[in-house]
C-alpha cells in the first residue's frame, strides 16, 4: 500500500537535488527500471543511512545499510503486530482494513509468542528435506508448461505461461486446492498488491478470497472421512481446529498467508529473473551449460532484484538505537532490503548481476524472526525454472524492446506483467 512520506531536514535537501527538484517524495520510492533500486537509496546509504522521515504526520525512519537492515529486522524492540493501534498503517490501508472487516489474521504481522507458535504449525511443510523430495515433481511441471510454450504460437508470454502457472500449481498441492481454481486466486491475490486499486475495488476483491478460503476449511470440516495426511488444509483441521487447539479464524489465516505468499513473490521472481538472464546473454548460457551454476544464480538474482522491496513496517514499542540512531517509542522503521542488498559497504560492485558471486546471505527473504517460511520451496522452484530454461531453449530471448516490457511499477511486489518472448 503505497504510504505518503517525505524526507525532513538535510537529508531533504539532497533528495530534492537528486530527484531534480521534486518538492516531496513519496514512498514508495519508485525504482529505476528495469533492475535498480531508487536512485535515493545509495545517497541515503552514503549520507544518511537512517533517514528521519515523515509519514502521514508521524515520524518515522528508513534504514539503508545492510547491517543496520539486518539489525532492525533482529530487533526485539520493534513490532510487525499490525492490531497495534500505534502500527503504521496507511489511511488507505485503514480504510481497507475496515471495509474489508473480515480480515483475517496473519502471523506475519504478529510478534512471539503467538507469531512463533502458529509458524511452527507449518514450518515442517517447508523443510529443505521436505522441499528436496518435491524435485522431481516441479521439474515434471516445468518441463511440461515448457513443451506447451514451444508448441504454442511464437512470440509467447513467459509469465502467462510459465512463471505464473508454475507457484500456483506448487502451492495448490501443498494445501489440496483443485486447478480449476487457479485462475479464481491469482486474481484475487494480485489485487492484494496493487496500488492504483480503490479501497472499495480492493475490499471487494479480499472479501471474496476471504470467502474462498473461510469454505475451503468449512469443507475440509464437514468431510466425516477427512486424510490428515492429504494437505496441509486437512492437517491443520484435524489437528488443531477439531481439537479446539486453534479456532477456526486462525486457521484460516494461516491457510491465507501461504496462499497470497508464495505465488506471487515466486511467479514475479521466476519472469524478472530470467529477464536479468537475457539481458545478460552470456550469463544465460553459462547456467544452460551448467546446471550446478543454478543454485548460485537463485541467490544472485534474488539479491540483485530484490523483488519485495519494503517488508512491512515495524513500530518501535520501546525506546530504541538502530544503526546509532535514537528511534523513540511509537515511531516507525522500515528496513530497505533491497537498498542493504546493493550496499557497496557489504558487496563488491553489488549493482553488477554475477550469478557466480554467491550472495547466499542477501536479505530478500528478509531477515530474523519473520524471514521468509517458504525460502526453500522457492529456492528449489527457482533453482529448475531457470536452469531448465537455459538449457532446454538456449535461444530464447525478448520479443520486444526492453522499454517496451509492462513492468510492475504499480504493485508492491516487482515484477513484469507480461514477458514476450521468442527462441
Ligand atoms: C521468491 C519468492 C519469495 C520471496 C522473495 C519472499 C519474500 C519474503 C519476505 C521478504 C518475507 C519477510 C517479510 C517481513 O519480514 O515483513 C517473507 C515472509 C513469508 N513468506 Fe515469503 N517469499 C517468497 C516465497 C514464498 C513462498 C513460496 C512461500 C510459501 C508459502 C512464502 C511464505 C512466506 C510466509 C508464510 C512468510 C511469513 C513468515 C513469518 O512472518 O514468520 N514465501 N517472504
């Protein structure tokens, strides 16, 4: 949700000179498409790496460097509760919030002790061992979305036909939710993103996944010959809701958080990374050729990427220091991850794409308690798009001028909408 911020004081100053005089800027800040963080973040690094800011009339800060990223999201003073009445939400996000009313809750804004025991719910489902034994299951599912691309017309859309079907039919398994339903949640849950949306237009499109949800878990309730086993959804049911160990609006948010978290981060991941490949032809060729470069090239790309931009906010609930800096009680952090995974202090050349450096403790998946549960899962799916591609169409490329690509500069996620390529 886009929150309205400007930066006070000097810091102000040099803003307004490296934005060519914008009186007031707005945060988010925009990146430089098509690969590149703000231009704001690297002076904001070298000049002010926690950065006083404004927003909506209270105040707040924006941490830039990677240990001082690294520092807030380990952080015990600060919360990611969002039932908070202090917590940072937007006016729109208020808004959203009440129109919606049947918001569900989700652990990812939550803090101990209630954060860590509904994660652990499901933490096993995501186990790298886990993860592994799916392999050859995902490489059967990429393989076959690839042949269908190549038999279909050329120029293609790799997003349409690959980087999003990909994530939802792997998630679809783990919670046991019908194919057929593909289309109903990725367009719901994109609506989750989306900036330039109305409250209303927003709401209505929560309150309907809202709704699919609160039946999915009705359903699995209502079958007398219910297989724990059989999914995730069923497991927590048996489990924890007909044990009354949970009720049943926190299992449904646990359902909610894994179905809106991984598709949409992994699908928007797997279209901008292979776009970084071939625009870096020999780099493409490189990991078709060897396959054993895939896992190396995951991390870089999601490092130099970086695709969630601004994890939530946290709100300070006690007098704090961060980075050096005083941050009283109330007032709110946001800790850039994509500005501390270009951070020259931690990186060598960390705006130049090397999928050999091995970047593996970039903070894409965030970092300490709330750090991403599914990194394994997108890391394996990641790991065989991309060098399947690259090894099974060495030829592909873009189909249009790279300024011609719809990127994703009205969702909070980055990514492309659409990938037209040809081979
Ligand atoms: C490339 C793909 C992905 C990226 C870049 C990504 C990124 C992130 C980030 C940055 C966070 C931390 C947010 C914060 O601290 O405020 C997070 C949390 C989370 N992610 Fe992912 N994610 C990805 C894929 C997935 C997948 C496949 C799943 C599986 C369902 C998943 C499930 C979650 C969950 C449940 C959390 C909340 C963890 C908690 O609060 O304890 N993510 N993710």
């Amino acid at each position: 949700m886009p929150a309205d911020i400007h930066i006070d004081g000097p810091t102000h100053d040099l803003i307004r000179r490296l934005s060519g005089g914008a009186e007031r800027l707005t945060f988010p800040m925009a990146r430089s498409v098509p690969f590149d963080p703000p231009a704001e973040y690297a002076a904001l690094r070298s000049h002010c790496p926690v950065a006083p800011a404004n927003l909506h009339g209270r105040d707040a800060w924006l941490i830039t460097t990677y240990d001082d990223v690294r520092e807030a999201m380990l952080s015990d003073a600060l919360s990611a509760d969002s039932s908070r009445p202090d917590y940072p939400l937007s006016p729109s996000g208020k808004a959203n919030a009440a129109l919606a009313g049947s918001g569900l809750p989700s652990f990812l804004r939550m803090d101990p002790p209630v954060h860590d025991d509904l994660r652990r719910l499901v933490t096993r489902d995501f186990m790298v061992k886990r993860v592994e034994a799916m392999r050859p299951r995902i490489q059967q599912v990429v393989d076959d979305l690839i042949d269908d691309m190549l038999a279909g017309p050329r120029p293609a859309d790799l997003f349409e036909a690959i980087a999003s079907p990909m994530p939802n039919t792997v998630i679809s398994w783990l919670l046991g939710i019908p194919q057929s339903d593909h289309a109903f949640f990725q367009d719901r849950t994109t609506y989750l993103f989306r900036r330039n949306v109305s409250d209303e237009e927003r709401s209505v499109k929560l309150g309907e996944l809202n709704d699919y949800i609160y039946d999915l878990v009705d359903s699995r309730d209502a079958d007398p010959d219910l297989d724990p086993e059989a999914d995730i959804v069923s497991r927590l049911v048996h489990e924890e809701l007909r044990t009354g160990r949970l009720d049943r609006r926190a299992v449904q948010g646990i359902v909610f958080i894994l179905l809106v978290a991984g598709h949409e981060t992994t699908g928007n991941m797997t279209a901008l990374g292979t776009l970084a490949l071939l625009q870096h032809p020999d780099q493409y060729k490189a990991l078709g050729e060897d396959p054993s470069l895939a896992p190396l090239a995951v991390e870089e790309l999601l490092r130099y990427l970086t695709i969630l931009n601004e994890p939530n906010w946290r709100v300070a609930k006690e007098d704090t220091v961060i980075g050096g800096r005083r941050i009283k009680a109330g007032e709110a952090v946001m800790p850039l991850t994509f500005s501390a995974n270009r951070d020259e202090g931690h990186y060598d050349n960390p705006d130049t794409l090397d999928i050999r450096r091995g970047a593996r403790d970039h903070l894409a998946f965030g970092y300490g308690i709330h750090q991403c549960l599914g990194q394994p899962l997108a890391r394996v799916e990641l790991q065989i798009v991309y060098s399947t591609l690259a090894r099974r169409i060495p030829t592909l490329r873009l189909a249009v001028p790279l300024e011609d690509v719809p990127f994703k500069t009205d969702v909070d996620i980055y990514g492309v909408h659409a990938l037209p390529v040809t081979w």
